[in-house]
C-alpha cells in the first residue's frame, strides 16, 4: 500500500464524494484527507474498517494474556481441564 497516493485536499473529497467511495470499497486502500496542507482524516471502506477493529480487538487480548502471564495469574491446562471435567459432571 503506497500511501501517497491516497492523499487528497478535502476540496476533492467534497467534489468527488461517489468517485471516492467507489474506489475505497474497490482497492480496499485508505484515503488521507489534508485540510490547509495538513493531513486531518483518513477514510476506508466499511470491510477494512471492521477487519481493522477485530484486528485490534484480537491484539488487546493478546497484551491483557501477555500481561495477566508477566503477573503470574496463569493455571496449568491440566488444572483447567479437570476443574471443566468436574463441573461437567455436576
């Protein structure tokens, strides 16, 4: 993905609003918006988006698993499975 392609005035945003929606949802790439020169926003199709929130999603489990391992909350998989085989038989 080559960023510098995608950079865009918001006077282009505005003049070609439907233009740049069809290419959003067709490269998949993300567009930045400058506003005076500096970039303001960046814009993705709605798919990226939502791969994007479960991507963080999975990594914020990943750091509190990591952090939970570093304080020594962890169990051995053996004392998990047998407390889930006792609660089973109940």
């Amino acid at each position: 993905m080559k960023l510098s392609t995608q950079i865009k005035p918001i006077s282009y945003l505005k003049a070609h609003a439907a233009e740049i929606v069809r290419t959003l949802k067709e490269q998949r790439e993300p567009m930045i918006i400058t506003q005076n020169g500096e970039a303001k926003v960046v814009i993705q199709d709605i798919e990226s988006f939502e791969e994007t929130q479960q991507t963080m999603a999975l990594l914020k489990i990943l750091a509190l698993g990591n952090t939970q391992i570093s304080e020594g909350k962890v169990q051995s998989a053996t004392s998990v499975i047998d407390r889930l085989r006792s609660r089973k038989d109940k």
